[in-house]
C-alpha cells in the first residue's frame, strides 16, 4: 500500500546515504564531470559497503531490498554526484534487475554475485543509428546456427558501453517486422566479433561515457540466450519492456535528487547574496522561484515513491512509470535552470555546480523514454487503446 511518508526504517537509510555522498562522493563531483573520467574508486566504494547489490535477491549474493530503497539511494547519489548516481542507476534498475527477473537460473548464478561484488557491470543496448525512440525499428540480428547463435548489428548510446563486462543486447530473431521476433542476448566483452566504437562527447553525465557497440558474427552461446522469440509473436518483447519499469522509476528518482541539490543550493544561495543592500531572499520574485521549485520537487518525489511502492509481480505500474518519469524529466529541467538564474551570472560558471547540473539533468528525458514517446503511452492508457504512430 503505498503511503505518503516514508518510514523510519526507509528514513535513517535515506540519512545514512546521504551522509555517505555528502563525505565521499561531493567533494569530487566535478572531477568526474571535467576529466570525463569514470567514478571507478566510487564504484569500488558502493560495492565495498554493499550497495550496489541492494535490489539482487539474496539467493544470489544481493540484499533483497524493495524498490524503493533503490530509489532513495539514487535520489540521494544525484543530489551530490549524478555521474555516481548514473552508475547505481546501472548496477540497481538497469539490465542487472531484468536478468534477476527474466534470466535463467544458471545465468543468475554465474552473473549476479559478479554484479553484486562490483566485478561485473551490465550494460543495456537498444538503441541504433536508425532506431531511438522506434525501438520496434531495431535491425540488429540474430540467427540459430547449430547449438548457439550468430549476432549482427551495431548498436549506439550504450551508457557504460566501454567500461561493462556485459551487454544486455536487443536483437531481432530471424526475418520478422515490428515488435514479433524481438528478444535480448547476453554479449560478454572479448567475444571474436565484438568491438566498441570510440566513446560519444555528451553534453552532461560526462563521467559514464556512451558508445557504438558492433558485432560481426559474434557467436553467442545458448547459455546467453535472455529471450529468445519468433518471428511470429511479440510477446519476448512484452516481457523485456515490462521488466524496464525499474529504470524508468529509478531515472525520476534521480531527477528528484538532482532538482533537490539544485533546490538547496539556490535556497542558500538567496540568503547569502545581497543586491540592492539586502539579501535577494527578500525580493518576491525570488520568493515566486523558490516557491515553485519547492511544489514541482514536492509533487514529483510523491510521484515517484507512488511509483515505486505500487507493485505487481515485483514490477512497478507501466502508468505510474511513465507519469513518474515525464513529469520528473521536465521538473528536473526546470528547477536546475531556474536554480541557475538565481545565481546570476555566477551560476554559468563552472566554479560553480549549477551549470553542471544544468547539462546533467538534460540528459534525463533523452533515455528510457522521451517524454514525447510517454505522453503516447499515458494517452493509450487514457483512451484505453493503442494509437497508430506511423503513416499508412
């Protein structure tokens, strides 16, 4: 059931957290950012604590602990450090927590003790040059070829691409159009056939690098099999799209937690910085900002625990999702901008953090779902039905 206020269990941990950005993971944040550097020692550090296997069952190494412990782990990383939060994000709601729900018993035992001791990263690769938010569009290829499976394609914008031990592929099985035939391999780096392409300049989250993943018959054994499907159903693809609601919910939840270190330090910043011989808190306008920021992170933190906490089958609401996530991607924008007006021109220094967080939070809406490609499935929901996006 989900509640509006989170428990004294849920907030000691949010403080325990938060102690541990705040002494080990803000004072470098804009290293990470400015030498485009991946937080490696911050890496070693979550895994040394435990946390990166917080959500991998204890069967296999992990915690066990809900969702939205994830997210407030996240929300709380992104405050301070979101390159540090963008590869939590990866180890606690990305392809980790999809093989957990969807692999196989042996992929789950030889894979998640990896995740949870930090030796093993998951990378998600979906995207390609000619298919973004039309996924469906995907022309990446697997064929059988005796006991295992020949892989082809290239794929682009794989966070963590270069650094992963693991890529969680999506490939079209055999000849087949739209969503039939869609389903997922597990590709391990140093396989004959598998290279990675120079890494991508981002305007933001520049400390976890994207890059073009290309694969020239790549043979895959049957063990890396995710999903297998035909060329007849789309329900492989149905299984692998349900099992991303996690990601989604754990994007917004860093959003929040963006926005709320965005939000803390135009608060103080107004206190502090004085025109006209008094401090600029003062003036209604700055008030006007503040006042807003404070409701739009208010709303989308309620959001998002809704999201988090409101569950079947261990899966968060694919409505709850998208809302969550729209609604977060679009505040986070917002209150970082408006955070950096309240700075003057200081905040477009970079001696400052508010154009950092400014190029971060942008990032947000480009990955698991544009808010355009949202707005369909909140509106299908609506309606009640699905609404043709192609031309005829």
């Amino acid at each position: 059931m989900f509640s509006f206020k989170l428990d004294d269990e849920l907030e000691s941990f949010r403080h325990e957290v938060r102690s541990l950005a705040e002494k080990e993971f803000a004072p470098r944040a804009a290293y990470w950012d400015e030498h485009e550097e991946y937080p490696e020692a911050n890496k070693n550090l979550l895994a040394e604590l435990g946390y990166l296997g917080m959500l991998v069952p204890e069967a296999y190494g992990g915690s066990g602990l809900s969702l939205i412990h994830g997210v407030v782990f996240l929300e709380e990383l992104a405050r301070v450090c979101f390159n540090t939060a963008l590869v939590g994000q990866l180890y606690l709601n990305g392809p980790a927590k999809a093989l957990a729900e969807l692999g196989t018993e042996e992929q789950k035992q030889r894979i998640l003790p990896g995740v949870v001791k930090g030796d093993y990263l998951i990378a998600i690769s979906i995207s390609e040059p000619g298919a973004g938010s039309a996924v469906t569009d995907l022309s990446t290829n697997i064929r059988k070829e005796g006991d295992d499976y020949i892989l082809n394609g290239t794929k682009c914008f794989t966070t963590a691409g270069i650094e992963a031990t693991h890529s969680m592929v999506f490939a079209r099985f055999g000849d087949s159009k739209g969503a039939r035939g869609i389903g997922a391999v597990l590709v391990e780096k140093g396989m004959e056939g598998f290279t990675t392409g120079k890494p991508e300049r981002k305007m933001g989250g520049c400390g976890v690098k994207e890059a073009e993943l290309h694969f020239d018959n790549v043979r895959i054994p049957k063990e890396n099999i995710i999903v297998e499907a035909t060329p007849y159903s789309n329900e492989g693809f149905k299984r692998l799209m349900s099992s991303f609601g996690p990601e989604r919910v754990g994007n917004a939840g860093m959003c929040v937690g963006i926005s709320q270190g965005a939000y803390e330090t135009a608060l103080a910043y107004s206190e502090t910085r004085k025109q006209f011989g008094r401090p600029i808190a003062e003036f209604q306008g700055i008030q006007w900002k503040i006042a807003d920021m404070a409701t739009q992170l208010h709303a989308a933190r309620l959001m998002v625990y809704r999201a988090a906490t409101n569950l079947k089958n261990g899966f968060p609401d694919p409505h709850d999702c998208a809302m969550a996530k729209l609604y977060s991607n679009e505040m986070a924008q917002r209150i970082t901008n408006e955070a950096l007006q309240i700075h003057g021109h200081y905040g477009y220094c970079r001696d400052y953090p508010l154009e950092r967080m400014v190029r971060d939070a942008r990032g947000f809406s480009l990955g698991g779902g544009t808010p355009e490609i949202l707005r369909n499935t909140i509106a299908a929901q609506c309606y009640g039905r699905t609404f043709n996006q192609r031309r005829s």
